[in-house]
C-alpha cells in the first residue's frame, strides 16, 4: 500500500516516531498502537532480515507508517524494500552527492532513478498496479542520512541532488567522525548538525534527528528540524523492566505491603 506521510513530511508538519530494533513482530504492533506518526525500522545495525520485513510491515501498516533503514546504499536493499509496501527507506552513510545520486537511482522509477521493476506487494499483488508506477515516486519516501564530517562539507552539493525528499542526521557516528566518540553535545558535533540543517531547511527539504529522549526535542523544533525518532523498542522494555525491579526493590526493602 502507499502511505500519506510523504505530504506531512514535505509540509514540514513536526512528525515524531521511534525505532525498531527487536525484530519482533508482536513489538512492532504494540509500538504501532501509540499513534506515533511513523515506525523507523533498523537493517543497519539489528538482525532484522527480509524474511522479517514483511510481517513485521504487516502488523504496522494500518496504524502507523513504516519506513525501513536499509543496511547499504545498494539497489538488491533498496528496491526490495520498497516493494514490500514500506512509506519510504532511509539511507545511511551518505558522504558524497554522488552517493546521494545513486540512492536515487536505486529508490525512484524513471524520470529520476532506475529502480527495479517488482512492486507486487505494494501494488496489492498488482491489482493497483498502475496508481503505484504514477505515485510511488511521490509518496514512498527516500530519506538519506548526514552522518558523516565528509557529509557536512559537501552538504551543499548533496542538498541539491534531485530525487531525495527528506534528509536525516545521525548525531552518533557523526560524533565519531568528529572525533568525538559517544559525544552527541560537543560543541563541534552540534555545530555540525546545525550547518547541516541551515542548509537542508535552505534547499526546502524537511530535516530530521535521531534523539534518545525528548530532552531536546524542543530546542531542535526551534533549529528548524521537523521530524524525530525518539528513544527505541529496547529501551522502553529496558527502562520499564528497570523501573520495576527498582520499585519491587524499594518496596521490600522497606518492609511495605505489597
């Protein structure tokens, strides 16, 4: 199926969504229940598989947007993905503007790329084949990632790459490409973030973050990024099983009823 997020996300509407990294199916609906504005599901750097995708795209689908970080800017990612009926992948570790263009090739139908031919899913098993050849250039999404020192001095370039529709930073490995491993707030990495962003916002992309707790969210909106990933799977099931065992602790330490 093709999604509406596109049209919120061009408009620059503030979007919000977490990441999946459980490869879990029954997560995966749980999360899709919290009426966030989309899922980001992670190939990148979680042990979800193509086997995987599709159910997990299934369980989301109806309640919430699902978009796929793929695990490389190769065609065999890309355009499989997208056919399972995703709203859009993201893809990592752009450096360069021809990096950017071959994300493009890889993610867009002709005129603007050269992506495969086998939307079956995504067509309803090409029962509505025709309206995903007219459209799916428009509404499934690529996103492509600034997380690289290499990728803030050639943003100028990249931004101008046609085909891409939104662009997202990934403040950890530009930390370490910074210099500064784990160090999301040094004064380097955020000024690097912040050239990024004046130059997406200045091209008229939407510019998103990822950020681990909604601490900065606000500070970020007033920046001018428009779309988030807060927090993850993991760590809601992390903190809530920490938070109970703190809880069950403190109560029998006490000597309180239950």
């Amino acid at each position: 199926m093709l999604h509406e997020l596109y049209s919120r996300m061009r408009a620059c509407e503030t979007l919000v969504g977490t990441w999946l990294y459980l490869n879990d199916v029954g997560v995966a609906e749980i999360v899709a229940g919290a009426e966030l504005d989309f899922l980001m599901l992670d190939m990148e750097h979680s042990p979800t598989g193509f086997s995987d995708l599709r159910g997990m795209v299934m369980a989301i689908e109806h309640r919430c947007a699902p978009i796929v970080r793929v695990k490389a800017n190769t065609p065999e990612f890309i355009s499989a993905i997208l056919d399972i009926g995703t709203a859009g992948v993201m893809v990592p570790r752009i450096r360069t503007a021809s990096d950017a263009a071959f994300a493009v090739e890889n993610a867009k139908y002709y005129p603007l790329g050269l992506r495969g031919m086998g939307p079956f899913r995504v067509s309803d098993y090409t029962r509505n084949m025709k309206e995903v050849l007219e459209q799916a250039n428009e509404k499934q999404m690529l996103i492509v990632q600034i997380e690289h020192r290499d990728a803030i001095t050639n943003i100028e370039e990249i931004v101008r790459v046609p085909g891409i529709d939104a662009f997202f930073i990934g403040p950890g490995d530009l930390s370490q490409s910074l210099g500064h491993l784990g160090d999301a707030g040094h004064p380097e990495v955020v000024s690097a973030i912040k050239t990024a962003v004046k130059a997406i916002r200045a091209s008229g992309h939407p510019a998103g973050i990822a950020l681990s707790n909604t601490g900065q969210l606000a500070s970020w909106i007033a920046e001018g990024i428009t779309f988030f990933t807060v927090g993850a799977d993991f760590r809601f099931v992390l903190e809530g099983a920490t938070n109970l065992a703190q809880s069950v602790r403190q109560i029998i330490g006490s000597g309180e009823p239950g």
